[in-house]
C-alpha cells in the first residue's frame, strides 16, 4: 500500500546573502561608512530637499532592480544596500537639520517604526529569518527593516557624537564595542541568532558613521579634513572591488537553493 504524498512547495532561491561571512558585515559595514559621507556630500552640494529627492529616487531605482531578481545576486543587492545607506542616513538628517527634531527624539521614533515592522514581519511571516526570504513580500519586509536600521542607526551615531559629545572616533570606538556584544550573546546562548544578526545589523550603522565623520569632518569637529566627497569614492572604490570579489567567489550564495519553509515554521537561524 502507498502512502500519501505530502505537498510540498518546490525549492526557491534565497534573494539576500545565504551565509553570513565577515565579507558580508565588511562590505555592510563601509556601505554605512560610505552612505554618511555620500549624503552629507550631496546636502552642501544641492541643499536638504533636492539632496533627499534625488537620494529617494536613486534609492527606488536600485531597490525596483533589486526586487526584479529572483535569486541573490552580489551586485543588485549591495547596489540596493548602498542607495538604502545614503537615503536612510537623509532620512534621520532631515528630521534634524530640517526641522529642529533632536537625536533623541528621532532615535526613538525609527527604534518604534522597527519595532512595528518586525512586529508585523513576524505576526505575518513568523520568522525573522534572512534566510527564509524566498519570496516578494518577505523581500519587502526585509528590505523596510534594512531602511528602518539606517535611520535609527544614523541618529544613534549623531546622538552619541554630538548630544553626548563623544566626538566622530570615540563614538566609532564605543560602537566597535557594542558590536561585539550580539556576538558574545550568541555565544553564550542569551540571543538566538536571528536576534544576534539583527542587533548587529543595526549597530554596524552608527559605527560605520562614526568612522566616517571621523575621517570627513574638519579638525576643529574632531575630524581629519579628508572632506566628504573624498572619503565617498574612496570607499565607494572599496565596496566595488569587495562585491567583484562576492560576485565572482558566491562564497556568500551556495549554488544549493533553500527550501521554502511553510510560513508555520520558525527560524532559528540568522
């Protein structure tokens, strides 16, 4: 006698990276650093509205690109992150130099809308999960919670350099701390790895940031001079030649796709 065969939906590929390597939260990490650079740059240049505008829209066209895609590919993917760095970062500016809101207040706020949208993620998807991202509406929640970490990451650096008065490198070195704790904590087993990811993920903004200002703004900022179109392609030169590497290596995209889960199912995994 036969048994029933179960249905089960057919294997798709994962649209983000697949494995989480040190490539990924080096690339991740200098998308920030160069984002923060790149928006002040085009703030002075073009002032705050036509800057925002051309950031909003750069930002649309290389996430439209993105989620045309229907597996991951390096170069889609960290185009859409770096266009998210530079608009997140407009985002959290605007609310201050704009109109007047201060570090703490706009902190708070993106630290709720992520809250809300990891909240509706989970309530919707039930997992947080990167690696179950295999379809559009996951992509999309993914990508809302990329932005919201922009923006709370941006005003979390701005509120440590500036309201606290740490200055660009402390608040770099203070951050490069606070990274390490996702990391400690999965280890220990006091965050599961979707809570480790996501946490570092968030702080990988302020510390990019940091690093960034640090080398951009004027001396008498506690910066080095290098100024901000400077430093914007020259990281902007290094991320190219990271993701040449990821794309030409998939070290990050096993050729294996992942199996799609039911939306019952939880992840654990980061």
């Amino acid at each position: 006698m036969s048994l029933p065969t179960v249905s089960r939906r057919p294997p798709a590929p994962v649209r983000v990276p697949a494995v989480i390597t040190p490539w990924f939260w080096a690339v991740k990490a200098l998308t920030t650093a160069m984002g923060e650079a790149a928006s002040d740059y085009m703030v002075k240049a073009f002032g705050p509205v036509p800057a925002v505008l051309a950031g909003f829209a750069v930002f649309s066209l290389a996430l439209v690109i993105q989620l045309r895609m229907r597996r991951y590919l390096a170069w889609t993917y960290w185009l859409a992150v770096s266009m998210v760095a530079v608009f997140g970062t407009q985002a959290a500016d605007v609310l201050h130099l704009k109109f007047g809101v201060p570090y703490m207040v706009s902190a708070t706020f993106y630290a709720v809308v992520l809250a809300v949208i990891f909240y509706i993620w989970d309530r919707s998807e039930h997992t947080l999960s990167i690696h179950s991202i295999y379809n559009a509406r996951r992509e999309l929640f993914y990508w809302a919670t990329v932005l919201a970490t922009f923006a709370l990451g941006t005003a979390l650096g701005d509120l440590t350099a500036i309201t606290f008065k740490l200055g660009y490198f402390d608040s770099g070195v203070l951050f490069l701390v606070v990274i390490a704790v996702p990391a400690l904590a999965l280890r220990v087993k006091a965050l599961s790895s979707v809570a480790a990811f996501w946490a570092a993920y968030v702080v990988t903004r302020p510390l990019g940031a940091s690093f960034a200002d640090y080398m951009s703004k004027p001396r008498a900022r506690s910066g080095l001079n290098w100024g901000d179109g400077p430093v914007t392609l020259g990281l902007g030169a290094v991320i190219v030649v990271l993701v040449a590497y990821l794309a030409a290596t998939r070290v990050d995209a096993p050729e294996a796709p992942a199996l799609s889960a039911g939306p019952a199912v939880r992840s654990q995994t980061a």
